[in-house]
C-alpha cells in the first residue's frame, strides 16, 4: 500500500479498524526508522528495534485524542517518540541506580568494554530543544531527517517546502548543533 491508503486509513473513523490496519503497513518503515535511531547508539545497548517499534506504536496509537493529518504528521509523530524514548533511557541510564558513571563491561568479552554514552543523547537533545525555540521548522527538519530517516525529498514532501530549502537548512541545523554540542562538551 502506498503514502495515499497509510494517509487515508490515518484519517478514518473507526479507529479500532484502522489500527488494525495500520501496523502491518507501517511496521517495516517504523523498524527502518528505529534501526537508524540505534545505529547512533553505542555498542553494547540493550533495546532492539522490534522492541521500540512496538513501545513507540503503542504510544501512537494508544492516544485517543489524536487526529492524524497525514502519513507525514504520523511519521514525524513516530520520530518524535522515538527521540523521547531513547532520551528517556539516557537519563535513567546515568542514576546511580542504574549504573550512572560506570562502564559497561560486557559477558561475552571481559576484555572489551562498551563505552556508553547517555550524554551525548541529552546534549544533544538540549541542542535541539534550544535549535527548536530559535527555528521550529529546522528543528522538525532535524526530528525528520535525524531521528526518522527520512531522505531529503520525503522530509521536503512532509513539511511542505523544496528539496532545495531541506538541503539548506538540514546544513545549518547540522553545523549549529554540532557547535552547540560541543559548547557544553567542553
């Protein structure tokens, strides 16, 4: 099925009928997105894709007082859970509780450890929060492009502008975060 049958089973009137629909339409492109979220995370982190596939669809879908506009509006939405769920994991990740500060040294390999990182993913968060207050259009971009997957030409499509205008803020939004980030890294 294609962009038009996800958009119109978003904006259907039985919504017991279009979840149900719905998952196994969207399931692998919600996976590919999620793939591409841990692939910014360090080696040795315990969720898999299917697992934030299903607590991001959950979350989506459970939410009653959603009206979906369009596949963009759902995928942009998917995104921004994602980013909150890995965030969330982040700074639960550096309380004592959980092993804050220390370094994961895995079963498998006593040798090797597997540096985690929660800090990176709330600096840049931070970074985007701020990006987000001074832009919104380039922070959806960066929530698009980043945290979504989505090519130039899909986020261009989603948000309504040119190829030309994602490509050129895409470029800023990449350049002041990373000088953002490296603001509070130092």
């Amino acid at each position: 099925m294609g962009q038009h049958s996800v958009t119109k089973i978003l904006q259907g009137d039985d919504d017991t009928l279009a979840t149900e629909k719905l998952l196994p339409i969207v399931y692998e492109e919600l996976r590919k997105i999620a793939s591409i979220q841990l692939a910014h995370e360090t080696p040795g982190q315990t969720l898999q894709p299917t697992a934030l596939v299903h607590e991001v669809y959950i979350r989506l879908v459970g939410d009653e007082d959603i009206r979906w506009q369009n596949r963009g509006h759902f995928f942009a939405a998917a995104a921004r859970s994602m980013r909150q769920i890995l965030i969330n994991r982040a700074k639960r990740k550096q309380t004592t509780k959980h092993g804050g500060g220390k370094q994961q040294v895995p079963l498998e390999d006593v040798l090797v450890t597997a540096e985690t990182r929660p800090e990176r993913i709330l600096a840049l968060d931070e970074a985007l929060q701020r990006l987000e207050l001074m832009d919104e259009r380039k922070g959806k971009i960066v929530m698009l492009r980043y945290f979504a997957g989505l090519s130039v030409e899909e986020t261009a499509k989603a948000l309504d502008i040119s190829p030309a205008t994602v490509k050129r803020e895409w470029q800023f939004s990449r350049t002041w975060l990373y000088t953002e980030m490296s603001k509070s890294a130092s």
